[in-house]
C-alpha cells in the first residue's frame, strides 16, 4: 500500500486526480483492516427471562468482558463448513442461568437475518455451547462470529449430520429469544 501511495504522489498526474485517488486507496485499506479485525462480542437475550439490565427491563445484554467470565467449555467436532476444529465458547446453559430463562425454546438471531428455534432441552442432551474462538482463533464475522452455536456432531453422528443437524449450527449470533 506505501509503494503505491509513492507512486501515486511521485507520478505527473494531475494533482486533484492524485489526491481523491490516495483518498480512496486509504479508505479502502481502513476498510479492509476493520473487517479483518474481530467483531466485539455482545449478545442480548430477551423473552421469558428473569434477569435483565437494560433501562426497560426487557434485555438481558452480555458485554464482551460478561461473556468472558462465562465459564469457557470446548466441544472437538467437525462441521459441514469446518474440518475437525476446536471450538471455545459458554455452555448455552449458563448464559440461560445468567438470564433467568423459563421457556422450552431459544430463537436464535444473526447478523445476516437469519433465525433459528432450538428446544432448551438440547442444552442438556448436548452440552452445546456458543463458541467465540476456533482453534484458539477469535471468530471474525467472515468466519461464523461472532459468535457460533456448536454440537458436538462428532459424538452424535447419527442425530447431527445432515441437513437437520446442519441447521442447528447457527453462526453470526447476535441475539436470543427465549420462548
């Protein structure tokens, strides 16, 4: 990027063309570097919870410094989009004890407007968990984050491969719904 500012300021263009052009190669690399960085972790969780910090007593808003105090579970699995990979994160379970949750099903939505419904009870069965880091790696929103709920397939073949398990495996989680 410095060698073509360089050549850009060094060239005998002229110098209004220069100029808006370093402009837009300097905001395009601002860009470039933001979307590489990690997103801040958040997550709200609403619904039927006992718990909540908001003004309006309707959310319940995980900080990134909360999410991390959260006790960390890792879950080994490969996944339709991953190979074999360890994933770090929260038992769902505990972030639904944080909250106060009563309800039977979890409405997960994302940053890409997708939504999914899982049944409370699969917190129990597998002890999912809602994975910030793969490999040791922070997810980036490229790459399933923020945040990104994990079965643990490998254990459970037969109930979490194809395209009914596939779809329990919810990336780019920002908010929950307890229903």
């Amino acid at each position: 990027m410095a060698n073509v500012i360089a050549t850009l300021r060094d060239s005998a263009a002229a110098p209004g063309w220069t100029r808006w052009m370093m402009g837009l190669m300097l905001t395009l690399a601002a860009c470039c570097a933001q979307a590489q960085q990690a997103p801040a972790l958040s997550l709200d969780v609403q619904g039927k919870i006992a718990n909540t910090n908001d003004a309006e007593h309707r959310v319940y808003h995980f900080s990134e410094a909360q999410l991390l105090a959260l006790p960390t579970h890792t879950i080994t699995t490969a996944t339709t989009w991953t190979p074999r990979s360890t994933f770090t994160g929260p038992l769902l379970s505990d972030i639904l004890k944080v909250v106060g949750a009563s309800g039977t099903e979890i409405e997960f939505h994302t940053f890409d407007d997708y939504t999914y419904t899982v049944p409370v009870s699969d917190c129990e069965r597998y002890g999912v968990i809602v994975a910030y880091a793969m490999n040791g790696q922070r997810l980036k929103i490229s790459d399933f984050g923020p945040l990104f709920l994990i079965y643990p397939r490998d254990a459970y073949p037969n109930e979490l491969t194809g395209a009914g398990g596939d779809s329990k495996f919810v990336w780019q989680i920002k908010a929950l719904l307890v229903r």
